[in-house]
C-alpha cells in the first residue's frame, strides 16, 4: 500500500508541477488565458511544497518497497517522512499566519 500511496503522491505532484510551470511561463504572452500574478517568492514557495510532497512520495514509496523485500519497517525512512511531513505543517502554519 506505501508503495502505491508514493507512487501516487509523486506522479500527481509531478504532472501537477508540470502543469503549474507551464502556466507560469506562459504568464504575459498574448495568447495566454490565464495569469500568474505572484512574484519569485511565491514560486519559489510553491516549489519547496510540490519538492517536499515529492520527496514524501519518494521516501514513502522507499519504505513501501524495503517492506515488501525485509517484511518490516525501516525506521530510519519513517524518521525520514515524519520529519518532511513536520515541515510541510510549519509551512502550512506560517503561509495561514501571512495570509
């Protein structure tokens, strides 16, 4: 199941990303529909969050497979994912507080 949840949380943020950076460089072209009005510090925010999302997925996707090979968890990649998961709630936390 961990492997299956990684590979879902990586797929989706990376085409979603994908999709996101497409919108943002086509920002001020005249055939665009569309605007990103934030400035470098947004995207390098929304960059930092899509990352550590990935890097969930990739860690978690890890722990999913070193269960399948050895049949129990490996603490060092929960330690690993609990600490990115932290820091995605402190971000969430400040990005409220300024917003």
């Amino acid at each position: 199941m961990l492997l299956v949840i990684g590979a879902f949380l990586v797929i989706c943020m990376g085409t979603l990303g994908i999709y996101i950076g497409s919108l943002i460089s086509q920002t001020g072209e005249s055939t665009s529909t569309s605007r990103f009005t934030g400035g470098p510090q947004d995207v390098a925010l929304i960059v930092a969050v899509f990352g550590l999302v990935i890097s969930f997925g990739i860690a978690t996707m890890a722990g999913g497979i070193w269960q399948i090979v050895y049949g129990k968890p490996n603490r060092k990649l929960m330690v690993a994912m609990f600490l990115v998961v932290g820091i995605l709630i402190v971000i969430a936390k400040v990005i409220r507080l300024v917003g």
